[in-house]
C-alpha cells in the first residue's frame, strides 16, 4: 500500500515537472516570436524610412526642375521683351531715317514788308530786318543774312553764323563802311536769307531752309543840309535868258510883218 502511494506520488511529481518545463517551452517560444516580430518591424522602419527620403529626395528634385522651368521661362520672357522693345526702338530708328519732306521751308518778311513801299537806309545808321519762317521741318544749324548788290555784283555780309532759330538781324552800315574792303554804294539791295550749310545761290532739299531773296531795299549817302533861299539855279537863270531871246525875236517878226502890210496896201 505504501509502495502504490509512492508511486502516486512520483507520477505526480513527473507530472508536474513536465508541466513546468512545458511552460518553460511555451514562455521561450513567444519570447523567440516577439523578438523575431520585433526585428522583422525594425527592419521594416529603415525600409519606410528610406522610402520617405526618396519621395523627399523625389520631390526636392521635382522642385528644383520647377524652378530651373520658371527660370528659363522668366528667362525666355525676358529675351523676348528685349527682343521686341529692341526691334521697336530699330524700327523708330529706320522710321525717322526715312522720313521724306516734300515742301522746302521759307522766310516770310516783317520788317520790312514786302507790301510796302521801297524802303531806304542811309549809309551810316542801322538797318533792321525781321521775318519768320513757315513749313519749315528741319531747322538749320546757322543761317547767313547779306545784301545783294548788281552794280558791282558784291554781297554784303549783314549777319554771318548766326543761329539757324533767329528771326532778326540789324545792319550796322557806319561800322561796316569804316573798313569795308569794298563801300556800299548809293544803289538797290537784294536781301539774302539762306542756310549756312549751302550758298546763297544753292538749291535746298526738302523740308530744309529755302534761299530768301524777294526784298529789295535802297542805300544811299546822305548830303548835307543846304539853305534853298541861298542857292542859285543855273537851270532858271538859263530859262530867263532864253525867255528874253524868244521874246525879241517874237517882236521883230511882227514889226516886219506890219510893216511888210503897208507896204503892199499903199501899192495899191
């Protein structure tokens, strides 16, 4: 009987033991799957995390290709308004390169005018002249202003070099005279206008400045003031003479006529 409980009892002591090794077991098997889960969930993180930086990278680059696009199109856009804004600027350039003219400027007389009288100036005062311009477009750098003489086929400078917008010139005859290489002289003037650029005998282009010279004026050396009531006239004297002359001999030719009369009537 003690026998059979001995072996009751060992059979539950086996029994035991084997249940708590088989515990044992079960605890390490998890403990070998938690750490295999464990390991396969970090291997798994640096994969995600690398994924991540790729998209980052990935996206970062798409970024930089967007700006480098937006540059070349700011880039681009540039070039062409330069472009454009040069071909405008050509274009006006050749515009105003070509303008054509097709009427010649003039000078139209003030002072004098040209529905005056004959005007004259005497030699050794001023003389002034004013005029303006019409249809003028392109205005000369300096203009000269001279007189015109036939009689000894001289031009008379009145105003050299002056500015091409200048509407006035005022002769000094006393000042000129004083050492003029050649006088003026007591006849008619023909005043010149004309662009410094050309003579006074050239042709000018269209739209430029025309030669002027449709005024004709006078000079003259005055003379000193003479009493008349003192003066003798040479001519009157001679009128006298031959008055006295006509007279007598009127009067001869009517005594012989008379006295012819007579004659023939006391004949009969």
């Amino acid at each position: 009987m003690r026998f059979l409980l001995l072996l009751i009892a060992l059979a539950l002591l086996v029994s035991q033991a084997a249940g708590w090794h088989f515990e044992r077991a079960l605890d390490a098997e998890t403990t070998e799957s938690e750490t295999a889960s464990a390991s396969a969930t970090a291997s798994s993180k640096p994969a995600s995390g690398s994924t991540h930086a790729s998209q980052t990278s990935g996206h970062a680059s798409s970024t930089h290709a967007s700006s480098a696009h937006a540059s070349s199109v700011a880039s681009s856009v540039a070039s062409s308004v330069h472009s454009s804004a040069h071909s405008t600027t050509k274009s006006a350039s050749a515009s105003a390169s070509t303008t054509t003219y097709t009427n010649t400027g003039s000078v139209v007389m003030v002072t004098p005018a040209l529905t005056d009288d004959t005007t004259y100036f005497p030699i050794g005062g001023y003389a002034t002249f004013s005029w303006s311009y019409t249809t003028l477009s392109v205005t000369p750098s300096a203009i000269n202003v001279e007189a015109y003489c036939s009689l000894n086929a001289h031009y008379y400078p009145i105003a050299e070099n002056i500015s091409g917008k200048a509407t006035e010139a005022v002769w000094d005859t006393a000042g000129y005279q004083a050492d003029a290489e050649v006088p003026l002289v007591n006849a008619k003037y023909t005043l010149y206008i004309y662009d410094a650029n050309i003579s006074a005998t050239s042709a000018a282009e269209a739209g430029h400045l025309a030669v002027y010279d449709s005024l004709v004026f006078g000079v003259y050396t005055p003379q000193a003031y003479s009493n008349l009531s003192s003066s003798e006239c040479a001519t009157c004297s001679g009128a006298r003479g031959l008055n006295g002359y006509l007279f007598g001999g009127s009067a001869l030719v009517c005594v012989v006529a008379a006295l012819t009369s007579v004659y023939f009537m006391t004949m009969w």
